[in-house]
C-alpha cells in the first residue's frame, strides 16, 4: 500500500510537472507572439499650406511684449496607415533643413512693429543648412487604421523677419521600436509681414518692385527649389512660383 501510495504521488507530481511545463511554454510562445506584433507605418498623402492657427508675440519698439493668437505660418499635413498586426508609436520627430532663406526685400522697410509666430519646429536663420532639429512627441497610430500628423515648421522667433521666408525640409518620423518613416523634400513659405509682398487668395500680391532685378533673385531663388526632384511645395509655394513668373 505504501509503494501503491508513492506511485499515486509520482504520478501527480509527474502531472503537475507537466502543466507547469505547458503553461511555460504557453506564456513564452505568447510572450513571443505579442513581441513579433509590431507597427509599419506607410505614407498616404503629403501636403503643406498655412495654418491661421498659431500663436506668437507682437513686438512694438520698447513697449512690452504682447502675446496674441491667430497668426499665419506654414504646416505640414502628413496622413498614415499602420499596416502592421501592432501599434505603432512615434516618439521623434526630426526636421532636416536642407534650405532655409528669407528672399530679399524690394521695397523700403516699415517701423519697428513686428508680429512672430511661434512653432512646433522653429528654423534658426543664423544656422547655415544643412542641420537636423528633433523634438520628442507621442503620436499613435493603432493596428489596421489611418491617422493624420500634422507639424508646424517656420523661422525662429528670434530670427524672423519682415521678408517671406522659404525653406526645403524633409521629415523623418521614428518610432520607438527604431524604424523610421521619411517624408519630403517639402517647400515651405512663411508669409512674412511685407504690404507689398504677401499671400492674397490663392494668388500672392506684388507690388511693382523698387529695383526690378531685385524681384528677379527671388523668382529664381524660387524656381530653383522646384526644380528639386521630388519635391512637395505647399500650395502658397507654388503659388508664388506662379506668381514670380513675369520676373523670370
């Protein structure tokens, strides 16, 4: 009876072994399983144009700063699908420059009244292209489903001017298992602050230049940039593309 007993035992403990065994491999194959689920980020659509939805400051001579709301500057709209069986969850996003210039100015200068905007990626004008600037960001893109990333990308505060500004950029967006999903080259323009020079409708107005060859270096600054191969212009770049015709 007691070698019967013993045998009973050995045959549970033998039991018990194997289930663990199992639900081992069970959670190791599920562990596996949920690892392999990962996202895979495509491209839909790119396009750029401006935003009226910024905010900035207003800077008058030695009175103090005002902060205001409202204010126009350019924006990149990027859609995506996640292809993958998983999440996909950007946490970079990083904007290489390869141009960044403000075109030159035709007329006279006004006062000292100067309206910037503040954005989400701001391009210093005294730094020479080409350099990156990162931003950490959370943004997630389920399994199976489309999302929109937009990013605001324009002078720095610090360095705007009155003039419209352009600038070539490409964006790379990184996600936090180490791929990366490229976007661009894109042409950006910021408007500026110039009566005589600025976005009208879906046109730009122009005022007769002071010096017409001074217009004439910013139509080929300009053509210059869509002659890039592949690149994306919002749609105010193109339009001034059009626009800087007749100085060409």
């Amino acid at each position: 009876m007691i070698s019967f007993a013993s045998m009973v035992i050995s045959v549970f403990a033998l039991a018990a072994s194997c289930d663990a065994a199992r639900s081992g491999e069970s959670q190791a194959e599920t562990a596996r399983t949920e690892a392999a689920r990962r996202g895979l980020l495509e491209v839909s659509s790119v396009s750029a144009y401006l935003t009226d939805t910024l905010k900035g400051t207003v800077k008058d001579g030695d009175a103090p700063d005002k902060q205001v709301t409202g204010l126009s500057g350019p924006l990149v709209d990027i859609a995506v699908r996640n292809r993958g069986s998983g999440d996909a969850l950007i946490e970079r996003v990083s904007v290489n420059v390869a141009l960044s210039e403000s075109l030159s100015s035709c007329w006279a200068e006004g006062g000292p009244l100067r309206t910037t905007a503040d954005y989400k990626i701001g391009i210093p004008l005294s730094k020479k292209p080409p350099f990156t600037k990162t931003e950490n960001i959370l943004f997630t893109v389920k399994a199976g489903e489309n999302d929109r990333f937009t990013l605001t990308v324009g002078p720095d505060a610090q360095d705007a001017g009155p003039i419209p500004w352009i600038g070539v950029v490409t964006i790379r967006l990184q996600d936090i298992d180490g791929s990366d999903l490229d976007i661009g080259p894109i042409a950006l323009v910021d408007t500026g602050e110039d009566p005589h020079f600025h976005p009208e409708g879906f046109s730009w107005k122009i005022d007769k230049p002071e010096n017409p060859s001074c217009m004439r270096l910013n139509a080929r600054s300009v053509a210059e940039v869509m002659r890039i191969p592949g690149i994306t212009p919002s749609k105010e770049f193109a339009a001034l593309h059009r626009a800087l015709r007749p100085y060409r």
